[in-house]
C-alpha cells in the first residue's frame, strides 16, 4: 500500500513516525523518573535509604551473647553500603514470644554504613525471636527469626583435690621435679577451670623427720596450682605429700622416695700431661697442642678445677728457650697449652707443669730437630770474569754460587750451571766462548776453570742458568792485548 503514495507522502509519514518514537521515549524516561521519586527518594548512591540485616542472629543459649555478631548495613539506592554514613544505629527485640530482655549494647555508631553488635543476648528462652533495626533517616529492618535456648547449666562445683602430677624420686635438697601439681576436682573427677584458689602442700608422711623447702601455697590458675621449687633436705622412702584448701576435701600423694645427694668429688692432688709434647722443629710450634689436666688422687680429672696451671722447659741440655703463653687457666679441669715452640735443635728435653696447692708434673722427654737449610733460588757470581787477551783462560777462575732469598750460599745444592755469553763485545758479534761451560756445584758452588774467548772486545758479559734458580749475569769485563 505504502508503495502506490506519492514521495511527498512518504516524507511526511517517515518525519510523523520518528516523532512518534521520540515522545513515547520521553514518555517513558518520565516516567522512570516519576516512579524513582516516588520510590527513591533519597537519590544518588551514598545516600542512606534502607536498612538490611547483613548478618543474621543465630541460635544461643538464654543469657549468652548471639554468636557470631550481629551486623546491620545501611544501604543507599544502588543496595550498597551507605560509605558515608556513621550514624548511630539501634536495634530492639520486634517478635518477642517471651517477653524477655534484649541485653548488651543495642546502639552502636555505624563505620562506613555498618553497624556490628557483638554483645547482644536475650535472658528468656523462646522460639520465633526476630530483632528490628532503625536509624534516622532510612527505612528499617527486620531480622530472620531465631530461637533462644534454655540457658546453659552452671559447671559442677569443685569437691576435692587430686594430684594431677605426683612428686617423684628426687636427691635430697634438689627440686622434685617434675614439678608437683594439685588439681580442683568436682564429684566425678573432672578439673574445675573457675577454682583459683590457694592450696597449701605440706608433707604427711616423714620417715626421715624432714624438712620440705620451696613455696608451699600458691594460688591455682585454671583449677591447677603448681609447686615448682618444693625440695625435702634429708633421705628416706615412702614420703607423701598433703594438699589442702578451705572448703574442699584435700588429697594425698603417692608415696616417693628421697635419695642421698652423691659425695662430692675427690679434690685434685697433683697435676699430669694428658697430651704429652711431641718432637718439633726448632721455631715451630709444637703439635698438637701440649695439655695438662687437674687430677685426683686415683688419677681422674677433677672437671672442678679451674686454676691456672704453668709450664716451662725441665731437661734442656742445648739451651732452648720456651715461647708461647706458658700459663693458662684450666677448663674443665684441663689446660690447653697451644702455642709452645724451642728456639735451638736438641735432643730430651722436657716440660714441667705447676699450679698452687698441687703436685707438678714432667712430660716425657722429646726431641727438637733443626729445620730445614733454605732452598737456593737464585744465582750469583762470587768470582767475576776479569780482563784477559783473546784465547786466553780467564783467571781467576769464574765462580758462581747458588744463594737463598737472603743472599746465603745453598751448600745442599748441587745442580748443574750453564754459563755463556751476555753481551757479545767482538767488533761482528761473533766471539766465540770456549771452554767448559756446564759444570756441577759443590757445596753450591760452580767453578768454571777454563773459560776463554777468541775475539778483542770491551763490555763483554756471561750468562749464568740453572734449573729451576733465577738466573744471573756478570760484571762487564774486556778481552784485550795485556
């Protein structure tokens, strides 16, 4: 039908139908409005507008606060907590099938819109409870509905005392340990918590006419008083223990035994190396360490003593002198001597140990050996080449000697040396050296006797090598017509 209109029409009924659409759209959005304002009114979100249990009470017993709390959260349109609201918030019984008493804090300031009440409780019990919420300015709440108990029974009372931990064997004037303990009881048996009163502990039976020492009353803590200091000063058995407090039957304890304290330990009498010193060289210190112990008169060591114990040189036929720390004090009953050298190589010598009040003692002889001589290291002529015509032997004769660190001839070294030109003085640079040019050390020392060479020169030097030593060259020296 729409097709056979004229395009003028058709123009003007597409601009009527949007029209259309326009102001039912309008419609629509007022209305939406209207319906806000009249349900709403509060406005934006932050606003508080209604109330909601956000944690329901629970069951409890009559008198006993509604676990876990109760918490009311006021909301604003958008069913969010009301963050802004801080207000006090009040909640009362609503349905109350007892007519009992809502207990504990029933106003509490919201925090960020939420209100918790932890101490709330109801002291008659019923079935169908339910709590109301209000605060100024929203719409309340109501709580589902929930039942109180009849209130719990009380604990039995305390009737008597029991030992909860029986006093066991000790020495005499020793803490009897474990520690005695003394328990509250009811009728059947079990601890009573609430009982913190004092009980007083003595002892009944006393074969041995004994004192008992340590604190003897104590007050309980959860039903338990606890004697950790009580101590009996003479031996004997079948001792018992006798606990008592105002207005419960008392108790006795197993019977227990008290034993006699060990002897004290013998004294120390006299002193002994218990780690004798052992051969060393002369400088070196002495391992391993030198120790000397406290001893009794049987032998043993008196762990007791802690005296200071000093050693020194006792057989010393070559003249040694001792160093390190020569007087320690025992640990222990033990002196740990940890540093002792001699200075000079000698065969029996010994060590003598004193402390006051004992016997000394002399260890066994032992010997000090010299060190080592020191390794060669370099080489050095001790005899230089001197002036001497072409073809003619050098002499004196070369001598070159192998020294330590210190410039010390090495007399144990008797490698070969090899000896040649350093600086070549001829006018080609074609001298020849002739003679013997690797000789064997004697006592450290290489003489080369039959050194010559063919050509005219001045400035000549030799090179000195060993195996393993820093090598060496010579004074410059000239060969020329004498």
């Amino acid at each position: 039908m729409f097709a056979t209109l004229p395009a003028q029409a058709m123009k003007r009924l597409r601009i009527t139908s949007a029209w259309g659409l326009l102001a039912a759209m309008a419609g629509f959005v007022g209305a939406c409005r209207i319906d806000k304002l009249l349900h709403d009114p509060g406005g934006g979100p932050g606003t508080p507008l209604r109330m909601a249990f956000t944690r329901q009470p629970g069951d409890a017993p009559a008198g006993e606060p509604i676990t876990p709390a109760v918490r009311v959260t006021v909301q604003d349109s958008t069913g969010q907590p009301a963050t802004t609201f801080n207000g006090p918030v009040t909640v009362g019984l609503e349905a109350n099938p007892s007519d009992a008493a809502l207990l504990g804090t029933a106003k509490v300031n919201a925090v960020n819109g939420v209100a918790t009440f932890a101490d709330l409780s109801v002291d008659k019990a019923g079935s169908g409870y339910t709590l109301r919420a209000t605060t100024s300015g929203a719409t309340g709440a109501t709580s589902d509905p929930f039942d109180i108990t009849a209130p719990r029974p009380p604990p039995p009372a305390a009737t008597h005392l029991g030992f909860a931990q029986q006093p066991q064997p000790t020495q005499a004037g020793s803490a009897i340990t474990p520690a005695v303990k003394v328990a509250a009881l009811d009728d059947a048996g079990n601890l009573v918590p609430a009982f913190t009163g004092p009980v007083t502990i003595a002892l009944d039976a006393n074969p041995g006419g004994a004192g008992l020492a340590g604190r003897k009353i104590v007050d309980a803590v959860n039903g338990v008083a606890t004697f950790s200091d009580l101590s009996i000063d003479k031996a004997s058995n079948g001792y018992t223990l006798r606990a008592t407090t105002p207005g419960l039957t008392g108790a006795t304890s197993d019977p227990f035994d008290i034993t006699a304290p060990p002897p004290p330990p013998p004294p120390a009498t006299h002193l002994g190396f218990s780690v004798q010193p052992t051969n060393a060289e002369a400088g070196a210190t002495i391992t391993p360490a030198v120790a000397v112990s406290a001893l009794d008169a049987s032998g043993n060591t008196v762990t007791s003593f802690t005296g200071t114990i000093t050693v020194a040189i006792g057989a010393n036929q070559a003249g040694g002198t001792l160093a390190g720390t020569l007087s320690v004090p025992a640990v222990n009953g033990v002196a740990t001597f940890s540093n002792l050298s001699i200075n000079l190589a000698g065969n029996g010598y010994t060590l003598t140990a004193s402390a006051a009040g004992l016997a000394g003692a002399t260890s066994a002889a032992f010997n000090i050996t010299a060190p080592p001589p020191p390794q060669a290291t370099q080489l050095v002529f001790t005899v230089q080449p001197s002036k001497t015509p072409p073809g003619a032997t050098i002499t004196p004769a070369v001598e070159v000697t192998a020294v330590d660190d210190l410039g010390n001839r090495v007399t144990s070294f008797t490698g070969y040396v090899t000896i040649a030109k350093g600086h070549d003085a001829s006018l080609l640079g074609n001298a020849v050296l002739s003679g013997t040019t690797m000789v064997r050390a004697v006592n450290g020392v290489a003489r080369f006797s039959d050194l010559s060479i063919d050509q005219l020169g001045n400035g000549y030097t030799l090179q000195v090598t060993a195996s393993g030593l820093k090598s060496a060259e010579s004074a410059a020296f000239n060969i020329a017509l004498l």
